[in-house]
C-alpha cells in the first residue's frame, strides 16, 4: 500500500457574506440557503510511495494548504477518501499545534504526545531538538514571546526529530534565516536517504526541481498536471505567463533603448531545426524556427568545454507584426535548475520591430564558466515586449541538450577564479 492514496477528495467551504447569515441559516434549519458555495479542491486524486519526495505547486488560492491539512489530518474532506500509511508529522502555517501560552519545552512535549510518543522518548530527543532550533533560554519562555524565526526553529526541529515516516511542509521554511533554510534542507535530505515520505508545498520552484523527485501542480483546486519536476515547473511557468499576458501590461513608458546593429540581406543564417520539444507555450504571434550551437570552428555541435566559447543560433518567424520583438533564452542542469539566461534586451542589442512574414536570427556568443561536466539544456523564447512587461509569444522547454566536458574537477556547480596565500608559525608551538 502507498504512503499516501488520494481518491477523489474535494473540499467545500460555506461562504457567508455576513456571519449572522449564518445564525439564520442554522434557525431555519437549512430552509434558505444564505451562504455561497467555494470549492477548495474539486476531485484531486494520486498516490505517493514509500520514501518518495512529493513537491505541490500552484498560486495563492489554488488548494495546496487545504490538501496538505487534510493529509494531516487537521481537516475532513467533504468528498473521496484519503488514506495515510505511517506516522505523520507536519510543519504547516506558523503557530499550528503550538500553545502560545507554553513554554517552547512543554511545547515538545505536548506535541510528542500528540504524535503517540512519551515523555521519556521525548526527554531523549529533547537535545537534538535543542541544538538544531538554537534558541537558547528562550526553550523555558512562552511561546507568545518567539519571533517567527524562532518559533519556526523549534516547530521543525521538533517535526524532524520525531522520527516521522511522512513529513509535511506547508511555506514553513520561507520565516526562517539563511542558516536555517540550508541547516533545514539538509536534514530533509537527511530524512529522504533514510526513505522518508515527504511532501513540501512551496512557491519555491529551485527547491522543487533540486529537492523533489516528483510534482503536483494545483489550480482552482483541480490537479491539472502530475509528473517530473521539470515538466510540472515549466507547466505552472506557461500558466503564469499566459494569465500575465492576458492581465496586461504595467502602465508607463518604456525607457528609450538604441537598437543594436542588425544585418539583412539574402545571406542570413536561419536554423530551422528543433532537436527537441518537451512543452511549448505562447500567444502565437512568432514561433521558434530553430535553435543549434555551434563550436569553436563554427559548425553545429552538441558538445561543449568549460572555459570555452560558443554560438548559440536561433531563429524566429513573425506571424504578425511585432513592434518590440526579443530573443533569448534560459540554460538549465539536468535537475531543472536555471543556470544562466540573456536576451538581446537584456545583451543591449535592441532589436528592430518586426513584420509579419520577417525571420530574425539571434547569434549569441557565449564564454561558458567552467562548470561541472554533465548535460545541460536549451529553452529558447522569443517575446514582444521589454524585460519589465512582456507577451511570451513561444517558449520552448529543453529544446537543445548539449553535453558539457570539464577540463579539470569541478566541485559543485561552477569552478571559481581563487587566489590562495598560506601562513605558518616560526615554531611548532605556534605564536602566542
């Protein structure tokens, strides 16, 4: 049995407009209805595995908090069944499962027990708890007097050290400091090699695609796509341009910019080759032709070196006139996450407004960093519009793959320029 199994859970809210219509409904027992129907989550259904990283996305509003409480139990789903394998524990909205009015220590206490555990499994545990959440005396004051910052370092140092079989992550995360986040991250990867189930709801969408082997993404409480990271990120990416594009634009005007040099004539490259197309979105108004790269002898090539320069070509097609057209593009790794990404706006090389009919090509010379071996991939777009406001005319996810060779080793993403200088003392002592 999984971990987790969804079976067409929705949830309904009443919703009055003023909170007497609801002592009224209540005396006429039900006769007239005087609340409005908001449905959260409208037939969500999947299942999560042992030890599997389960990431849920989607804007402000779209369910992601109400599905995560109803797998906590906190909440009841109005509909579908939802069954959870293990025990939980859950990191949600700041101040849930916490009485303010208690120390943080009888605070680990009482939410031990509420996980089934006793006091002394939890006096064993109360010292790891302590020196992750590092709030010092202030264990032995009441909880009303926290920071969010520290409320939340103890909250998940307690929801980390219970030994949980499923944790879930509600943006709990987003409070804490920059030592938190990373000391936070790293015991959720931590608890992923030991296979733990874990479910992290987030805007961060780094985190998602570098932390989680899988994704849901939510909106209007529907579950619209289930999959890979990646494609559920670019998927809720495409989401959020077209619903810009459809909002508009910022009022103002757009700061005078000089158009950069532009060669016409006969000659001009055009690629018209797309090696791949794993998602594509846009308003329609220019397509991508093709995209390649080429090496250092200036012929396509797939293959590249770290510290090297190459081309990346990649052509458009206007199908309507498009007064302020723009090229670019976005390079990722291999777990989704972006590298790098330039645009002739953003290069200082303005293009011209384009025709219906006119086919722009875009030479972009790239020094590439000396950055791990791997592969890494392509997404070019072409807009109209400035770097502030713009309409996504087309988008191409991972439409090029090209393996990168390293020269020398390179730990983690990139190798930096370092300038060493050592120090020794005159005697084995030391100074002193």
């Amino acid at each position: 049995m999984p971990a987790i199994q969804v079976l067409h859970v929705s949830k309904k809210y009443a919703i009055y407009e003023h909170p007497r219509d609801k002592l009224r409904e209540v005396l006429h027992l039900g006769r007239k209805a005087r609340h409005k129907e908001f449905w959260a989550l409208q037939d969500v259904s999947f299942e999560v595995a042992h030890g599997q990283t389960l990431g849920i996305i989607g804007q402000n509003g779209s369910g992601k908090s109400t599905l995560l409480q109803i797998l906590a139990g906190i909440m009841r789903q109005t509909q579908g069944d939802c069954f959870v394998t293990g025990k939980i524990s859950a990191l949600l909205e700041l101040g849930s499962g916490f009485n303010p009015e208690f120390t943080g220590r009888e605070n680990v206490f009482m939410n031990g027990a509420i996980l089934g555990m006793n006091k002394r499994q939890m006096q064993e545990r109360l010292g790891a708890i302590a020196r992750f959440a590092e709030i010092g005396d202030f264990m032995d004051q009441p909880v009303k007097t926290y920071s969010s910052g520290m409320f939340m370092r103890l909250a998940f140092a307690v929801a980390v050290n219970v030994d949980p079989d499923i944790l879930l992550v509600d943006e709990a995360l987003s409070v804490g400091d920059l030592i938190f986040q990373h000391r936070c991250m790293h015991r959720m990867n931590h608890l992923r090699a030991t296979g733990k189930t874990t479910v992290l709801v987030t805007h961060d969408l780094t985190a998602v695609t570098k932390f989680c082997n899988r994704a849901l993404l939510l909106d209007a409480g529907r579950l619209i796509e289930d999959g890979t990271p990646d494609t559920v990120v670019n998927k809720y990416r495409a989401l959020m341009f077209e619903r810009e594009r459809r909002y508009g634009h910022f009022d103002g005007e757009e700061k005078a910019t000089a158009e950069g040099d532009v060669v016409t004539g006969e000659g001009m490259p055009i690629v018209r080759s797309i090696p791949n197309i794993d998602h594509r979105f846009g308003n329609g108004a220019a397509r991508i032709l093709g995209v390649e790269m080429l090496g250092e002898n200036g012929s396509p090539s797939r293959e590249a070196r770290g510290g090297k320069i190459v081309v990346l070509r990649i052509s458009a097609e206007f199908l309507k006139d498009v007064s302020r057209p723009i090229l670019g593009y976005t390079m990722r790794d291999r777990l989704g996450i972006e590298i790098s990404a330039c645009n002739t706006s953003f290069a200082g090389s303005v293009l011209p407004s384009a025709r219906c009919g006119q086919i722009y090509t875009s030479d972009f010379r790239i020094h590439l960093p000396r950055m791990a071996a791997g592969s890494y991939s392509i997404a070019p777009a072409v807009a109209d519009g400035d770097l502030v406001k713009h309409d996504m005319c087309d988008w191409i996810d991972n439409a090029l793959i090209f393996n990168l060779q390293a020269d020398d080793l390179v730990y983690g993403t990139l190798k930096m320029d370092v300038e060493v200088r050592n120090y020794a003392s005159d005697n084995l002592k030391g100074t002193s």
